[in-house]
C-alpha cells in the first residue's frame, strides 16, 4: 500500500505554492504515494494558473474526499487567506497564521494515523511572529504538539547528516545554550534516531564552537566546561562519539565517511556545510516525534516568488525522503528518535 503523504502550502506569500503545483505535476509522484495539499485551494489554483502547469486544484473538506490521481491536486482547503490582501514575496500576518494552521492539522493527522508522512513547504518566521506565534518554527511547532521532550532536526545530504544543537536564535543566543546537559540530549536523539536509517550502533562526531576547538579556553571556555563533558558522558553510556572537532574539518571527515552524523552547535554551522557539501540540495528531518516529517532545505524565498523560476528539486527530495522513510518506519513499528 502506497503511504499517504500530506504536503503543507507553507507561506502562501513565497515560493511553497509554485513548488508544490511543480512537483504534483509529475505523474511520478502519485506512483510512489498518495499525495494531497493542507492549504489554501485559491492560492494553489492561483500557482497553478501563473505556471500554466496542466493539473486541476480540487478543494476538500476532509481526506476521504481525495481522489489521489494525477492531474489533480487535492487541498484540503482552509479557506484563510484573502487574496485581495496578498502581496507575494511580502511579509504577511495573514500568511503566518494560515501556514502555523496548516503545520498543525498535519501534525494532528499524523498523530492520528490518517496520513503517513508529513512533508513541509517552507513558513516565514517573521510572518509567523507578526501573527503571535512565537516558535521557532515548524519543527517546535511539530515538537510540541507531539509532546517531545526531545526533538531536534536532521540535515540530510544522502550519508551524510548533520544535527543541529540549536536552530533558529541569534548566534549569541546559540553560544549560551551550549550546555552540557542539552547536548547530551541530542547525541542521545542522534543515535536514536540513526536507527531509521538501520544504523545501530552510529559513529557520531561531535563539532566544537569556537575556533580552534576553543585552543585550551583561549579562545572560549564552551569546549572545556561543556562539550568535552557531555562526550565524555555519552561515551561512558556507550555511544561512539567523539568530539570537539574543529568545525572547519568535522564535515569533510563526515563526507569521507569517518561519521555517520555530526552534531553542529548552531543553525549556520550546519547548513552552510550542508549547502556546501549537498551542492544546495538538502533535506531535513524532524527527530524524536512518532511520525515523518521531512521539508526543504530554504526558506520562503520572497526575492523570487512569484516569478515561476523557483527550483523544486528541493520539495521533491523531501517527498521521496518521507516516503522511503515511513515505510522504514511502518516496518520497523518504531518512535522515529
């Protein structure tokens, strides 16, 4: 049986509609899956029209309404967004409630086994935050609705993967929530969650903060007092880890196979390495909740919505991802993380 994929529009003012309505007119997709949209049938019908793409966009109040064939994309239409108020490529209130709305009815379904795996077109954090929401982003938003005290997200890049300590902060907000305890935790999820992949027993890097791997507390205390501790911790628990590795040889030895994943201490440590070394084409995973959720590697991309030259390269390795990895998971019966 094919798994039921639930595709969220993400920011109806960026590029997630032109994606979506790119990647369902593939009649590839519906032969791997059973795909439908949670979003708005007028902004989709709208992508659909701009991109002169031949597929229909049907609106549904409920999944069993779905047909699942291709040519035609089923939404599960929310109705929320006003199109005489919406302005592509623009920050939008309206837009970041819409999409934490749409992020959260998949979550529910997920929860409730009515869909299999949950793919994410990319939210606007700004536009969320304008319409009093205060995630991070969807990954909290998915974390804490499943009620996870231990989340966390997964840049994948083919052996390559990558786990980010802390995501969307500033970076000074990022250096103190370097601690002992919380990275402990995530070489904990690490490896529990390697386990999807059928890696049992992973070989773990951990990368340091500071230059130098903190050169003896020269140039920075952090690796000293709290990431050679929580290595140490974990090793005593039998995890193969090792770490701190300075950040600017950590990836490459990854990419040479020396780790099956490496934990990052901050959101552009790992994806500048990951857009680096996955040549622009990554995909992440949400780590530690009982279902699959994968998204795009970018954001909304305001620079270019609208314009229809929008790459879904990104989406669609998303879409495969979640669909290789709920069959793992359906099989193996296991938490993801």
């Amino acid at each position: 049986m094919k798994p039921t994929v639930a595709v969220t529009m993400g920011d109806a003012a960026g590029i997630g509609p032109e994606i979506i309505v790119k990647c369902f007119s593939s009649g590839r997709l519906w032969e791997r899956c059973d795909p439908f949209v949670l979003g708005d049938s007028k902004v989709m019908r709208q992508a659909a029209g701009s991109l002169g793409a031949p597929i229909s966009v049907r609106p549904i109040r409920e999944l069993g309404q779905a047909h699942f064939r291709p040519g035609e994309i089923g939404v599960l239409d929310f109705n929320n967004i006003d199109l005489d108020k919406l302005e592509l490529g623009q920050v939008n209130p309206m837009c970041g409630k819409a999409a934490v709305e749409y992020t959260l009815r998949a979550g529910e379904m997920a929860l409730d086994g009515e869909v299999d795996a949950i793919v994410s077109a990319p939210l606007n954090k700004d536009s969320m935050r304008q319409a009093g929401f205060e995630y991070e982003g969807q990954t909290q938003i998915l974390g804490e609705l499943a009620g996870s005290r231990n989340y966390g997200m997964f840049l994948l890049l083919g052996k390559l993967r990558i786990m980010m300590l802390t995501t969307h902060v500033s970076l000074r907000e990022a250096c103190d929530l370097v601690r002992k305890d919380a990275l402990i935790r995530k070489i904990q999820l690490a490896r529990s969650a390697l386990e999807l992949f059928g890696i049992r027993s992973p070989r773990l890097g951990v990368s340091a903060l500071n230059p130098h791997c903190g050169e003896g507390g020269l140039f920075g205390s952090e690796e000293q007092e709290e990431i050679i501790p929580a290595v140490r911790g974990c090793r005593s628990q039998g995890i193969d880890v090792k770490g701190p590795v300075p950040a600017d040889v950590i990836f490459f030895k990854a990419k040479n196979g020396e780790y099956d994943a490496v934990i990052a201490m901050y959101h552009d440590q790992a994806t500048s390495a990951a857009k680096l070394l996955g040549f622009g084409n990554v995909v992440t995973l949400l780590a530690g909740v009982p279902f699959i959720r994968t998204s795009t590697g970018h954001g909304t991309a305001f620079d270019i919505a609208g314009k229809n030259i929008a790459d879904p390269t990104n989406l669609r390795e998303a879409i495969l991802a979640a669909i290789d990895l709920a069959g793992k998971m359906k099989s193996r019966g296991k938490h993801n993380g």
